[in-house]
C-alpha cells in the first residue's frame, strides 16, 4: 500500500512522518507502528532515512503482512489441546469430570507453550520505506 506524508521531524536516522487517516487502517499489518491521534492523524517511523528534511511530502510504501496463519494457530492449538485431553482423559477414566481436568491440563500446557514460543509464532512486522519524494 503506498501512502502521502510529510515529514514532521528528524531524529538520528529516522523520520517521523504525518499521514492521513484511512479506512484500511484497521487492517494494516504496520498498525502497531502507527500512532494515531485525537484529530484523525497518523504518523508513522522511518529508520535509516538521511536525505529527508522537515516539510518535505513523500510517498510510503508500507508492505502487507498476511495475519490469517498466525492467528488461526493461536486459536487452534489451544482448542485441539484441551480436545486431545479430554479425549485421554475419557480413555483413562469414564465420567465427565476426570476428562475436563485433563482437557484443561493440556489446555494450560498449550497456553504456557505460546507464552514461550509467542516471539516466534507472531507474525514479522512489516516493512516501510520511502519510495518518491513528492517535493520540499
């Protein structure tokens, strides 16, 4: 998706850029990266930026990142977990109580393992650069 911008201020190596509000918004991959004001306004970081100067419009790309697979795995894992105790559970000891302790064991245990591994199942974040400088 590429945006307009202009830059409101340098620091270091990155640009801090103004954009403007849209409706796809809501399904950026980068809306971490975005702060959005009380006024509609988003501004967005762009490291390794030297040539920009205040006050100059540039154009944004900002890469999509498709979130579906990640999320679809932070729901699946705990439910097919806690199914998978409780189907043991139900092998081990008839009844109802003794298989929804155990569905719930393996229910925590699924938790605790993306606790552990969340940095890694998480989806990268996406990319935004400076393709076109619009003018000063």
């Amino acid at each position: 998706m590429i945006e307009e911008g202009k830059v409101v201020k340098i620091e270091d190596n990155t640009a801090k850029i103004k954009l403007r509000t849209r409706e796809e918004c809501s399904g950026c991959s980068l809306a971490s990266f975005c702060e959005l004001t009380k006024e509609g306004e988003r501004y967005i970081e762009i490291e390794g930026e030297t040539e920009l100067k205040i006050g100059d419009k540039v154009k944004v790309e900002i890469e999509r990142i498709p979130l579906l697979a990640p999320t679809a795995l932070l729901f699946l894992i705990p439910a097919s977990s806690f199914i998978i105790g409780a189907a043991i559970g139900q092998k081990i000891r008839e009844g109802v109580l003794f298989p929804f302790v155990t569905g719930i064991i393996f229910l925590a245990f699924a938790f605790f393992f993306l606790h552990i591994f969340d940095k890694k199942l998480a989806p990268k974040k996406g990319k935004a650069r400076i393709v076109a400088k619009i003018s000063n």
